[in-house]
C-alpha cells in the first residue's frame, strides 16, 4: 500500500538549496569569538574590541575599526564581520519616522528591514527567513513561498544597522537609542527557530557580547506552531509571544493561516497560555481585521469568551493591502464594534497603527521585490 501522504507540504522546507552566509562576529558567543580570533593567530582581546564597535558603538564596517592594528584588522574582518546585508534601496515615510530598508543577501536573497520611531521608543522590525513558507493567503511574503532560514548573525545585523540609522539621528522626534524589536517581518520565526533563539540572546546579551536590549521588549510573532511555542516555553527567556491568530474558529482559521489545518485554534491557545504562565508575560494576540472575512459581531464574541481571564491582549491590525488580494479592511464602525464587545468581555484590546503602507513596509506587505520589477517601487 503507498504511505499517505502528509496532510499539509512539509511547512517550512525551502523550494530550492540555496546557501548559508559565511560565519559572523554575531553568530557567536564572547567566548566563541575569542576561540575564532585565538584560531587566526590573533590575541584574544581584540574579539572584544571587535565587539564594542560591532555591539557597542554600532559600527559595521571594518574600515572604521581603526584602534585595530591594520594586520590584524585584516584577518579579523575577512573572518568574522563578512559583509551579510548589501543596500539596495532604503524608503522612508511619516516624515522619516518610518523607513523599510531592502537588502540583498550574499547568495542574491532578498530580505526586508523596517523600523518604526515613537516619541518614546524606537522599534526595528526584522526578517528572519527569506520568503515564508507559512502561506498565509492575506500576507504578501507568505505568496512567494520560502527561500531559506537566515542565519543568526543575518537577523543581528539588520538590527545592528537600524540601530545606527537611529543612533544617528535619523528619526526625527524619537529617542536616539533602538529599544525594541519585534520579529513580524519577513518569515516565520518558530520555523527558524534555533537561529532565532540564538540572534535573541544576542540582541539581550550586554555588550560588548550584544547588544543590551531587554527580553521584555523583544517580541517573537508566530503562526502558532505548537511544538516551537513549548520548546521557546522551556527556553527561559521573557520575550514577548505574538500570537497571529486572525480567526477563533477552526473553520475560518484554516483558510487564513493554513498551519491551523495542522495546530487547531484550542491546541494553540493553551500553548500560548502556557507560555504567558512561565514568563509572567501577556500574550499578544493579533488579529487582522477583514471586511465580512472575520470582523462579524459573532466572531468577537468568540473571541472575548476565548480570552476573558487569560493573560492576553488582543492587537487589531486593520487589513494593509497586498497586490492581488481579494480582501480589503474592515469599515471602522466594524472594527469599533468589534474592539467594544471584546472589550466588554473583558480583553484589553488596541488597534495597531498601520505603519508604513506608503512604503509597502506594514504588516503584511513584506515581498522585497527589485526595483523595476513588477511591483517594486
Ligand atoms: N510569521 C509570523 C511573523 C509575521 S508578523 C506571524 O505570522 O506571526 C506579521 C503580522 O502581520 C502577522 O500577525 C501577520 O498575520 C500579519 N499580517 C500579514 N499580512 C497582513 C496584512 N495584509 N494586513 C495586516 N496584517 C497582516
């Protein structure tokens, strides 16, 4: 008899091999790093002071790393700072608060980057794969399919980068230093779990081993695959969990986030719990807001008697446009309505800003395509 088949294709298995990037300073630990500088013949301290300008002053390029001796320098950065991220195009709106950068990996991937200034904080959203497997038919990322996982040091650096852009003063009426980041761009970060876990200690690790940043404000927003939730569950680590879970009912979350066919909306639910009851952390559940798709009065109702009493709260995002999508946002006397029965039964409920639409840079709207081509800008 032939073996079935598996219900979904294997979430998360690349189309293609495409290849790793060459090691990086942020690949590795302190400790890792003076094993690779001791490995070049190159004393160990000068790990940590290729660290305290990688981390601590944000400079990427080694040319600027001049206290280095030249031979040294040499060695060290042809080693371990390879150029990961190479600019292709940087936009920017509201005003220079919000810029999306596009780079072009080493095999020719492309990712995106995008960071976003408040008048108390400075967020940078990162990729962690190129493309997403994940298939999530309202998301433009989710369209291509996947590339590849990133590797550690390839999401560090994109941080590493914004950080600069903000330490420079880039986003007028921000504080300069970055403080948060958030994993909702390009990706499913769960799916590319170990080198996200380790790019998390880094960015939290204090420099010159990262880049001081707290876990409180790190949030890893997944699909909800189930087995990564409890593995990051045992992870001791208090970042945020963002749960993306866009419908309460089995029947509609299939369609919308087709990683349901496999984790059912109960299953994920406790999983999340279980997380917010380790880390003391409430649960981010986000919830795109689609017209006559998931905006019904019934469904918020579903919702609140799902949440009610749980350590929760609900993110609205109203539907960004994706180039081809049958599906706009919900009309705001919906969403309203919606935000007051939730509410009303007792879930803190926000709605998100929606960031970055006239750049495609909001949730969503990731697809990094080349400039010139069909729906580059
Ligand atoms: N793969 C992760 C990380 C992406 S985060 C996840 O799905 O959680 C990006 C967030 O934006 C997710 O909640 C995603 O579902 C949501 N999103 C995707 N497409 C969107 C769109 N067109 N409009 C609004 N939100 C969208």
């Amino acid at each position: 008899m032939p073996a079935a088949g598996p219900a979904l294709p294997v979430l998360g298995a690349p189309r293609r091999r495409a290849a790793m990037p060459p090691r990086h300073l942020a690949d590795l630990d302190l400790a890792g790093r003076r094993a690779a500088a001791a490995e070049l013949g190159v004393p160990a301290f000068r790990a940590a002071q290729l660290s305290t300008h990688y981390f601590g002053r944000l400079v990427r390029d080694p040319a600027g790393m001049t206290d280095l001796p030249a031979a040294a320098r040499e060695r060290l950065a042809a080693e371990l700072l390879p150029p990961l991220l190479t600019p292709v195009r940087e936009l920017a709106c509201d005003d220079g608060a919000t810029r999306k950068a596009l780079w072009r990996l080493h095999d020719g991937s492309l990712v995106e980057s995008v960071l976003m200034g408040y008048p108390d904080r400075v967020t940078a959203c990162v990729s962690s794969q190129a493309g997403c497997g994940m298939a999530c038919p309202f998301c433009a990322t989710g369209q291509a399919g996947l590339t590849r996982n990133l590797s550690t040091a390839e999401i560090v650096d994109q941080v590493v980068y914004l950080a600069g852009v903000a330490a420079g003063g880039a986003v007028a009426g921000s504080p300069p230093r970055l403080s948060r980041v958030v994993f909702m761009g390009m990706g499913e970060p769960l799916a590319n779990y170990p080198r996200v876990v380790e790019a998390v200690r880094r960015l939290t690790a204090p420099a010159p081993e990262g880049l001081g940043l707290s876990q409180r404000h790190i949030t890893v927003s997944t699909v909800g695959l189930v087995p990564a939730i409890h593995r990051l569950t045992e992870e001791g680590l208090s970042v945020t969990l963002a749960l993306s879970l866009h419908a309460p009912d089995d029947g509609l979350r299939d369609e919308l986030v087709p990683v349901n066919q496999r984790w059912k909306v109960a299953e994920v639910l406790e999983a999340a719990w279980r997380y917010g009851a380790r880390t003391g952390r409430r649960v981010s559940i986000e919830y795109a807001m689609i017209r006559d798709v998931n905006d019904q009065p019934w469904r918020a109702d579903l919702l609140g008697r799902l949440l009610a009493g749980r350590l929760a709260h609900v993110n609205l995002i109203p539907l960004n446009p994706t180039p081809g999508s049958r599906w706009d946002a919900s009309p705001k006397p919906v969403e309203r309505e919606f935000v007051r029965r939730l509410r009303a039964a007792g879930v803190p409920t926000t709605v998100r800003d929606t960031r970055g639409r006239e750049i495609d840079g909001a949730c969503g709207q990731l697809a990094a395509s080349e400039p010139g081509s069909a729906n580059g800008r």
